[in-house]
C-alpha cells in the first residue's frame, strides 16, 4: 500500500475549542493510505499563514515591537508566518534589512510555526541571492512572486521560476498577483511547474476562481493552492484549497486560522459564517492599498505605528474612521 505523510505544528494550548489537529492528520491520513494515494511533496502548512507586516519607524526597523508580534501571532495560533513579502513591505527594505529582518525573525520564531520568506524579484539573480540566505537562515519555505515591471513570457517564468528552485533548499511557493506585477501564470504553466520536485505549492491572488480550478485540474496533489485573497478563503478550499496567506490574520489570526481549519474539519457552515462575518473589515483592510490600512489597524491595536515608506502614506481619515469602527464592532479596538 501506498505511503501518505502530513505534519501540521501542534496547536498552542487554548487555541479553538473545537480544534483538534491530531485527528484530523490521522483521518486525513488514513483516507489517503486507503485511497493508494503517496504525496511525495511536502505540505508547507494547512490552515492560515499571516503575511506579516514589518514595524518600522523613522529610525528603521522596529525590532523590539517585530519581536512582541511574531510572538504574539503564535500564541494566538496562526499556522504559519510569512517574512519580508508584499504586506512586509519587502519592496522598500534595502538589501541589508531584508536579510536583517529573515535573521531576526528566524530565530525570534524558532521553528515554532513554519517560516516562509518572501525571496521573489524581478532580478532572478537576486532572488536566488535572498533565497540561499534565507534557507541558511531555517526557511521552511521561500514565497516567489512573479517578476514585476520587466515582466516576462511564460517560457520565462518557466526558466526563472526553475532557476530559483533549483537553488534553493527549501519548498517553493510560487506567488501570482497580477494586479501588482502585470504578469500572470497561466494555468499550462502552472501544470508544467508543478512537474518540479522542489515547487510545492502557489499563492493564487488573481481575483478570478477560474484561475484557481484549472490549476487544481491540471495539477493535482503536485501543487498546494492557497489563497492570496482574504474574501476568497472559503470558495478557494472548496475547489481543494489548503488555506490563506493572510493580510487579515494580521489582525486576526486565531480567527482567521479557525476558518480554514472549520473546513478542513468539515464543518463548512461554520467556515463560511466566520468568512461572511469579517468581510466588511475584509473590505477595510483592502480600501487602499496593501499594506496601508492593515498598518493602520495594527497601530490602532498597538503593535506598531502608522509608518509607511514612500511611496506609501498613510490611510486617509475617512477610509480609517469607517475601519476603525467595523474594528470597534468586532471587539478589536476599544
């Protein structure tokens, strides 16, 4: 009989009354072993992975407030964490920071959640640079977005994609967002990327559910599919789905983890009343762009303050007052 192995972190103590990791691996596993069914590839994480944002100030990073967050979002259960990527505002840190603050956070983590750093550019020499470092630095997993600006064919996100995994030791993610890079992964070339060993899964941020079943079509068990898109958690694990990378759980994330892991247990009911509840403030935390208003919500619950680099700035007064009162509403905020 065929093998089928998962491993999941066990949940911190007091995390989701109605959570219980263990039985749910061992039914998925033995349903898997019944089925003849060997996953070869490693599953990075099931559940919610916050893409965590960067506290910085005048002065720079803000260590000491990063450290306080990274330890306060695994208390509160999130599955994993993501570092230095869109909402960490990766684009701005120098070279320097952005290594710094893989540093920091690998050992402030301390393989207590699976760690995923943002590695991608639109220098595929550079992005390999970042991805040994981080893997040097106990990287569970690297997130790759697609080359922005320069832009490229899909032959060549084949050939940069490939370079980069090729490089790395540790799994791959590949990252779609269109909106931001003005290139898209079709989903053919999705199928002929999962026929690497060390690509495991994509962060799918298209907008369009189509761009997410055809690729879970093609590719199969050779391609984890999360979310990018906070208000498209449940409809993206309907169609197999293992989960979010998360603006939200910023915020949010023992809500935002007990959503996915609603159903990924079964009870899909619940799931969808947890995504239909916080999509007004879904709606808030994308009103202008990312990571703007989540820097907002976060300084409101105090983890950081309201700093932004250029050309960034800060959520303007209308836009914040109606967050901050869906935040008030849902017991955020005082």
């Amino acid at each position: 009989m065929a093998h089928w192995s998962f491993s999941m972190p066990a949940a911190p103590e007091g995390r989701g009354k109605n959570r219980d990791s263990n039985s749910f691996t061992n039914k998925r596993n033995k349903q898997f072993q019944e089925r003849g069914i060997h996953m070869s590839k490693k599953i990075v994480f099931q559940g919610a992975a916050t893409a965590l944002i960067t506290p910085t100030n005048a002065n720079g990073v803000d260590y000491e407030a990063y450290g306080k967050l990274i330890d306060w979002q695994i208390e509160q259960g999130i599955d994993a964490l993501v570092i230095a990527a869109t909402t960490g505002e990766g684009s701005t840190l120098s070279d320097a920071e952005h290594k710094n603050v893989i540093a920091f956070a690998a050992e402030r983590i301390n393989k207590r959640v699976p760690m995923i750093c943002g590695t991608g550019s639109n220098d595929t020499a550079y992005s390999i640079e970042l991805t040994k470092y981080a893997c040097a630095h106990g990287a569970d997993a690297v997130l790759v977005v697609t080359p922005y600006y320069n832009k490229t064919t899909q032959g060549g996100l084949v050939a940069s994609f490939t370079a980069t995994a090729e490089a790395s030791e540790a799994p791959v993610i590949l990252y779609n967002v269109p909106s931001r890079t003005g290139v898209n992964i079709l989903p053919e070339t999705y199928e002929k990327l999962s026929e690497h060993e060390n690509i495991v899964a994509c962060k799918e941020e298209n907008g369009d559910i189509t761009s997410v079943a055809d690729p879970a079509r093609l590719c199969g068990d050779n391609l984890t599919i999360y979310s990018g898109n906070d208000d498209q958690v449940v409809p993206i694990m309907s169609l197999g789905g293992k989960g979010v990378i998360s603006v939200l759980a910023n915020p949010c994330p023992a809500e935002t983890s007990l959503m996915c892991h609603k159903w990924l247990d079964g009870d899909v009911k619940g799931s969808r009343e947890l995504q239909l509840k916080y999509l007004p403030f879904i709606h808030a935390l994308f009103c202008e762009v990312n990571p703007i208003p989540v820097k907002a919500a976060m300084a409101a619950m105090g983890y950081c303050e309201d700093y932004l680099r250029l050309p960034l700035v800060p959520m303007t007064d209308a836009k914040r007052e109606n967050m901050l009162g869906i935040m008030r509403g849902l017991g955020l905020i005082g």
